[in-house]
C-alpha cells in the first residue's frame, strides 16, 4: 500500500499496481483554477526527468529498466491536464513523489485532484493516510548490484564516495552530473517532502559538480531538509541505473 503522511488538499485515487506492473497508465491532473503559467506541466516534466534517471525504480521496476515518457493530451483547458505513458515502468511508490510535487506547486496553483489509472480500470483506489510520521516512498532497490557502505552520518549533511571499475569517461561524467541534478532540483521542488514540513520549504545544498580522479568519484550534500532515507534511497536507484547503462560501480560509501 502507497500512502502519504500529508493531508493532502486535493483528491488522489490510482490503479493498484500501476506503475511495476509494466501496463499503460493515464495521469489526469486537474486544478481548481487556470494554470496558465504552465506549473502542471513543468512538474510532469520535472517527475519525467527523474524516472528517466532511475530514481523512480524499486520494488518490481528496476532502475535501469524504468520506463516513463508522458505524452499530453491536448483538452484546449487551462484546468485540465491528461497524459499518457506507454509503456510505464515505475516503482508503485513512485506516484507519491509526483503528488508531494503538486503539493509544493499547490502554492503556484490550486490542484484539485490527480488519478494514475490503468486505461479502464473501473475500481481505482484512493491515496491512503499514513498512520505511521514518513510518508511510503520508493525504497532502493535490492539487490544492489554493487557494495554499499552505509555510515548512517547524523547532522544532515552527507559525503560520497563511489568506487568505478574503470576511470570515469567525459561522457559518463556529464551524464552522472545532469542525474545529480534532476535529484536535487527534485528535492528541492518538494518530491521527497518530510511531512509535517510544507514540502515546498524542503532544501539541499549540493556541492556542485562532482570531483572524480583515477577510478574514484566523490560528491558531498552539507544540508538536507527532506526525507533523507527515501532522498538516499532514490540516488541509490539513480546510482543503479548509471551502473548498468553507462559505467560499473564497485562499491558506494556514504558517510
């Protein structure tokens, strides 16, 4: 069961299933007034770039075999926003990061309701209330298929280091740095809101570009107000995906 620990102020019902299942998924986004600066689909965007960079997998969907493009559906209505993505390959969990997204653009426009259903489906289900203070996001995926060191630092800040089979290539660098990128502008834009903090008012503070010498890559994060298991657990994803797409990963360290 996927479930949010917010309140959240607009309706939020989905297909059992959607996303791990592989099947087609229809996104219908609506808001209580016209969205004429675009918020909806610059959030649709923003969700889209960060499936694209592996985050988004997890149980039942492998990072690096996510599948997430969403087509629009012109409706000539400000209010009023389908899409459809054929196939979709996501982590269930995945729809609760786009709905904390639209709880953060809340404040730019009303949204009134969001649906994830599978085309038909005559029995969708509603967003469930948390019982429990963390909201259910994706979780990393397991097993990783490298070695992970995980010091647990207490204080919010995090360092990285990541041990390559081979020398990082130029390509595979730019690669990494535009996926550490759509991560943080993810964070934050709220999608790994900490209830009960507005996820509109989640922060990072990243430490630019990362550095890489001979077979080694470190990066660092010295602030993190967010969910910080579910923020890790999405680089994890993305660190997996980069793994088997672009450059093999030996080990990861976070301290």
């Amino acid at each position: 069961m996927i479930a949010t620990a917010y309140r959240l102020p607009f309706s939020g019902t989905h297909s059992p299933g959607a996303g791990p299942s592989g099947q087609p998924v229809a996104i219908h986004i609506q808001t209580a007034a016209p969205d004429r600066a675009g918020v909806v689909m610059r959030t649709m965007e923003l969700f889209a770039q960060l499936a694209a960079t592996g985050a988004l997998g997890g149980a039942g969907a492998a990072p690096w075999e996510t599948k997430f493009t969403p087509v629009p559906t012109p409706l000539n209505d400000d209010s009023d926003f389908r899409f459809d993505v054929h196939p979709c390959l996501l982590a269930e969990e995945a729809w609760l990061v786009l709905c904390h997204l639209l709880l953060a653009a809340h404040h730019s426009v009303p949204v009134r309701g969001v649906a994830v259903l599978h085309p038909g489906d005559p029995s969708p289900i509603p967003l469930a209330q948390s019982t429990l203070p963390e909201s259910s996001y994706p979780r990393a995926y397991a097993p990783l298929p490298f070695a992970l060191d995980d010091l647990e630092p207490e204080g919010g800040g995090y360092s990285l280091l990541i041990s390559l089979a081979a020398p990082l290539s130029p390509a595979n660098e730019a690669l990494l740095n535009r996926s550490l990128a759509v991560w943080v502008e993810a964070i934050l834009r709220g999608g790994y809101g900490l209830a009960p903090i507005d996820p509109a008012d989640s922060y990072i503070e990243p430490d630019g570009a990362i550095d890489t010498y001979d077979t080694t890559i470190e990066w660092a994060v010295f602030k993190l107000r967010a969910d910080p298991e579910a923020a890790i657990d999405g680089l994890l994803n993305l660190l997996c995906a980069f793994h088997v797409r672009a450059q093999a990963i030996v080990s990861v360290e976070i301290g």
